[in-house]
C-alpha cells in the first residue's frame, strides 16, 4: 500500500486540488448548448480540449477526473483520438499523456449512475460495481491512477433512508476494496448535491453518511490511508468546522478530503476551505472543483476558436483563488510527494 499512499499524498501535495471534468454526457451537452455560441454548440472532446489545454496546469492542479469515454476514446482508436491521447498510457503524445506527464494525476469516472433501490420510495443505490474490476484495469492501462465513486443519499433522516445508506456505503466500501486491490487509488463522493430539506438536516445526513462509510471500509479492511473522501463544504458559524460539523465522522488516518461547494459558488467553498485548513485537521485537505470554475472559463470560451485563451484565463482565475485557500496547510500534510 505504500505506492498508494504516495500517490494519494500526490492528490495534496503543493497546495493544489482536483478538477472535475467528469460531468454525464447528457447535462454536459445542455450546458454547452447553452453557453450562447454563434456557431454550432461545441462538443465534449472541444470542450476538454480547451480546459486541459491550460498553460501551467499542473501549477493549481493535481488531477483530474475525466468520463469514461474520454479513455475509451484512446481505447477504440475513434475520430476523438487526438483529442484525448494518442496512445495508452500517460506516456502517449496525446493530450492527456502530455496533461500525466506534467505532473498531473488522471483519474476515472467508475460509477455508472444510480437506480432505484426500492419501487416503492425514491429510494436510489449508486450503481457500476459490475464489471469494475475489468473496467479500471483497461482505464488504468490507459493512464489512469485513481477513480471516483458518486455515492447516493439522501438528506431525510428516517427508516427508509437509513437502509438507503447502508446499501450505498456498502458499495462504495466494495469499490474502494477493488481499486486498491489493483493499485487505484479510490476517491468517494458523499454527501454532495443535497437539495431535501434543512440545511441542519443535510448536514445530519452528511455526517451520517460519512460516518456509514468509514465505518464500512474499516469493517473489510480497506486502507485508510489511501483514500479520499469527497463531501461539500459547510462554513459553521461559531464552531470549528473540523470537530462542529460533519467532518467530524472522519477518522484521523483517512488520506484526505477534498471539499466542494454544493452550490456551485466558488465563493463558497472556499470559505469553508479556509476554516477548514485555519482549524488543523489531522488529514490533509484540498478542493474538488467542477463547476464552480469550468462554467466561467466555458462562458468565456463559448466554443470560439479566438476566445481560447479567455476560456483559460478564466479556468486559471478560478483555480488561483481556490489554491490561496489552501494556504500551507496542504504542504505540511503532503511529505514524500
């Protein structure tokens, strides 16, 4: 397991964080339809073009998390193959080997979706555990070094929804055990995109939801150490946001958190980044960011060939301001990367 915690170190190491590039292709094509472009709406492999083509992105990013297709791409040999890479591997002359061998960690969508668990609630299980073995050795041999898990839940605190949990943490414990049994590192998202209820009862759910998956990856043994959560940054008023909140289900060993901001705010999360790292915790800390600064340098962009270099202007604005959250704190919780 010590490779594993090196590269999950990595994912922390010199103040930078992860960029989410993994949006279902469906809400990415309404969103690229709708940025207001005078020609045809651009596609997703321009759309990663563009993003991953940033100067110096390696400077505010550790990794990224890309779709399946964008390696299956490589994988097929298909039209977008000089889009996404030119071989397998982080070696390749595509864009992605050249992304790799900046510095910069490829990572894989490995959910595929949620379903229903129960006909009679809405009552949803993340889904993708069939077949995972085989599909992260494939996007492995294409470059990828560690692989993301969506986790379902709920914000509502009841019967149904506790059994929801457990099947959910269940699962994302079992693809964690996979990942590491073939040297992958696993990255969980819990607790994000709640739109139910309070926003005390979210938080509730957070903790409860956190606290179900650490508890079953203890249970089979996976390596602490190696893993990343992912949950949404919450600013606790008057409370250290470490031991008052939500973040306090995470045990001490874990291999890092990475916040994001469930209202696509930028602003947000980095606030909440800032208490985060202000208040010590024993695990290093970084930002998962999407949305929050994709849509600027999208808007930017719009798909013009000449407003390229708008587009990561404002990527790197974004990421810039994310990364001064950070402070040192990333740093000091980083040795050996």
């Amino acid at each position: 397991m010590e490779a594993l915690q090196r590269r999950t170190r990595r994912m922390f190491a010199f103040r930078r964080g992860i960029l989410a590039l993994d949006t279902a292709p469906d809400e990415l094509s309404v969103r690229l339809s709708s940025v207001g472009s005078t020609g045809p709406a651009p596609d997703a492999a321009a759309y990663r073009d563009m993003v991953l083509g940033t100067p110096h992105l390696a400077s505010t990013t550790s990794a990224v998390v890309l779709p399946p297709e964008a390696f299956g791409a490589a994988a097929t040999g298909s039209p977008q193959l000089s889009t996404v890479g030119s071989a397998a591997g982080p070696r390749g002359r595509g864009l992605l080997g050249r992304v790799a061998a900046s510095g910069v960690l490829l990572g894989v969508r490995a959910d595929s979706g949620a379903e229903s668990l129960s006909g009679e609630r809405d009552e949803l299980v993340t889904t993708g555990l069939d077949g995972l073995s085989d599909r992260l050795r494939r996007f492995q041999a294409l470059g990828a070094s560690f692989a993301v898990w969506a986790m379902s839940s709920g914000s509502a605190i009841d019967y149904g929804a506790l059994r929801t949990l457990t099947v959910n943490s269940q699962a994302a414990a079992r693809f964690a055990y996979t990942c590491q049994t073939l040297g992958v590192v696993p990255v969980i998202r819990v607790g994000t995109r709640m739109h139910d209820g309070s926003p005390a009862q979210r938080s509730a759910a957070r903790a409860a939801a956190l606290l179900s998956v650490c508890g079953h990856l203890e249970d089979i043994e996976v390596d602490l150490p190696s893993v990343v959560l992912s949950t949404e940054a919450e600013c606790v008023h008057d409370a250290d946001p470490v031991t008052g909140g939500p973040l306090v289900a995470l045990p001490d060993r874990l291999g890092g958190v990475a916040l994001t901001a469930g209202d696509n705010a930028l602003s947000t999360a980095v606030a909440a980044v800032t208490a985060v790292c202000e208040a010590g915790p024993p695990w290093p800390v970084t930002f998962y960011l999407g949305r929050e600064v994709t849509r600027p340098a999208l808007l930017a962009w719009r798909g013009r060939t000449g407003s390229v270099r708008a587009g990561h202007q404002a990527l790197r604005d974004g990421l810039t301001t994310a990364r001064a959250a950070l402070g040192g704190r990333s740093l000091a919780a980083a040795p050996g990367s």
